[in-house]
C-alpha cells in the first residue's frame, strides 16, 4: 500500500526538480524531466479517448545530431488545494496537477520502482 500522507517538505528547483520528504520518513527526488514525462493531465495520457501525448525528455538522445530542443524546466510551481501542486512548463504546458498520491506513486527511487515492478509482474 502507498501511503496517501502529505509531504512534510517540499525543495524546489526549477532548473533540477523537486525533492519531497514524506510523513512517513520517505523521500522522493524528481527530475524536470521525469515529472514534464510523466504528467496526469487528461492530454497527457490520453484521458478522453485520444491519443496520449507524452514526453520522452527523460530519455537518451538517440540522434547523432538532435535538433536543439532547450532543456525542459519549471517556470512556476504552484499548489492545488492541499493535495496536489501544479507546475508550468517552459514548453507552454500548465494543464498537469500532481497530486501527492501520485507524485508517491510514481517515485523514482530504487525500491519504489521495485515494489511496482514487483506488483506488475
């Protein structure tokens, strides 16, 4: 089970990420680029029927010679109630709010991405 706790701190850095510590002694670094891939929004997973329009900033440049993409960071953070926050973009998308189930769901840490391999197997 995920705990649903809120997050007793929040860092953040709108060039590197955001680092939560959890209630639960938990604690959680993201990068811009992991959380700009992995955005709730409807548009970003395909909510509503359509066809999910995800990011892939999180993975290696496969191309020898890349068309010059400015890296991805946060021009504002911002939150949603007291469950979630919302971030801006400097690609121009502002329309994901992440919540803290979420943001705890999709921990990139070494043993959260075990537990959920572990359950998916």
């Amino acid at each position: 089970m995920i705990p649903t706790d809120n997050p007793e701190h929040i860092a953040i850095s709108k060039s590197k990420g955001i680092k939560i510590d959890w209630k639960d002694g938990h604690r959680s670094e993201y990068t811009c680029a992991y959380l700009r891939d992995e955005c709730p929004c409807a548009a970003c997973t395909g909510a509503h029927g359509t066809k999910p329009l995800k990011t892939s900033y999180s993975e290696p440049k496969s191309d020898a010679f890349p068309m010059f993409k400015p890296a991805i960071r946060m021009d504002g953070v911002e939150p949603a109630g007291n469950y979630a926050i919302r971030i801006r973009w400097n690609d121009g998308h502002n329309s994901g709010i992440y919540s803290y189930e979420h943001l705890r769901l999709i921990c990139p840490c070494e043993g959260c991405r075990a537990e959920r391999e572990r359950k998916s197997a």
